[in-house]
C-alpha cells in the first residue's frame, strides 16, 4: 500500500532526475561567467533551468528524441539559455513598448486612405 510520504517522494525522485541535465548545464555555462553577483546567477540559474527543462520537452514530443538525446539537449540549452534570456526579454520589452505607437500609425493610415 502506497502512503502519501512514498508518493511525495516518488514524484520529488522524479522532478529531480527531470531538471538533472538542465541544472547541470546551468551550472557549467556559469562557472565561466565573471562579475556576477548572486542575485544575477540565481536569476540566471533559474532561467537556465527553466528555458532547457520546457524547450527539451517541445523538442522531444516534435522531434521523437531518445531519452539521453533528450538529456544531452537540455544540458546544451540550459549552458546557453540564460545568456540568451535577457536578450530575448529586452527585445520583446521594446517591441510592447512601440506597440501604441505603430497602432496609432496604423489608425492615421487608415484615416487617410479613408
């Protein structure tokens, strides 16, 4: 008979053997990041972890990956994942930041062919 302590450490087993090779890969791009404080390389770590664990499992369910394929891919994702992150974040922030503007010209456009 199962008890809830043997599921909670069952599904803990396996959130951990899940996450392993995103953690892993984290954590090797950032032992040759310089000048960071703590406060960035937990944010980055975290980033790191989360891009690798969620893009592995698209790439897996499209792609048909092996299971090892599926962990080897996510340690690479997650060594360039938080590097790439604040880039992809600072992009999408100006883009919603210019959104009033190119609607507000869509609409004059739209005024003056009218």
């Amino acid at each position: 008979m199962a008890t809830p302590f043997l599921d909670l450490a069952d599904a803990a087993k396996a959130a951990c053997s899940a996450l392993a090779p995103a953690a892993l890969g984290s954590l090797v791009a950032q032992l040759y990041e310089r000048g960071m404080d703590w406060r960035d390389r937990l944010i980055a770590y975290v980033v790191g972890i989360l891009v690798s664990y969620y893009v592995t499992l698209g790439l897996t369910s499209w792609f048909h990956f092996d299971q090892f394929v599926s962990q080897a891919v996510g340690f690479v994702l997650a060594m360039i994942a938080y590097k790439a992150a604040p880039k992809f974040a600072a992009a999408l922030i100006d883009m919603i930041a210019s959104l009033p503007t190119v609607v507000r010209d869509w609409i004059a456009r739209k005024k003056d062919a009218a």
